[in-house]
C-alpha cells in the first residue's frame, strides 16, 4: 500500500485498497478522481453495487484489512452499529 501526505486524501486510499465508505460497506477501490479533491470510486465487497464513491476528505473513509471483510460480511448491521457508535465517540471527545 503507497502512501502518501496528500491532504485531500488522508489515508492514502489508493487503486486496489479495500476501504469502509459511507454506508459500513467495504469496497474495493477501483479509482480516484483528484480533479474537484480526491473522490473514491469501487465495488461493495458485500452486495457487489457499484460505483460506490466517497469524497476521501470529507467522508472519512478507512482502509481495511482483507481478513475483516468476511467478519463484516457476516453481520454488516452489528458492524455498521459499533462503527457509528465508535464515531460518535471519538467526535465527542
């Protein structure tokens, strides 16, 4: 996985990353858009829709481990609550 100190995309997400969007959904990135910020596109490695996007910046989309996707896949509604949960956490903090 590259890195980089890019502010618009701040985990770096790149072509080939597995990353958690907007709906707790992990989806493979299948390209980033860096015209208007840094846009990510891919395909839910839980239900296969596509194109799924996310500005990386505001959206605040992750990377992910391959081996978490079977875990989520099991129960994407337990995994969608604790993530919310834990978002409301650090944001209160």
């Amino acid at each position: 996985m590259s890195e980089t100190t890019d502010s618009y995309n701040p985990n770096g997400i790149q072509v080939g990353d597995i990353y958690e969007d907007c709906s707790f959904h992990p989806v493979l990135c299948t390209a980033v858009d860096e015209v208007a910020g840094v846009v990510l596109s891919g395909i839910s490695l839980i239900d296969g829709s596509f194109p799924r996007s996310c500005d990386a910046l505001h959206c605040g989309p992750i990377r992910i481990r391959v081996e978490e996707v079977m875990a989520i896949k099991r129960d994407l509604d337990g995994y969608a609550r604790r993530r919310k949960e834990e978002l409301r956490s650090r944001d209160s903090t």
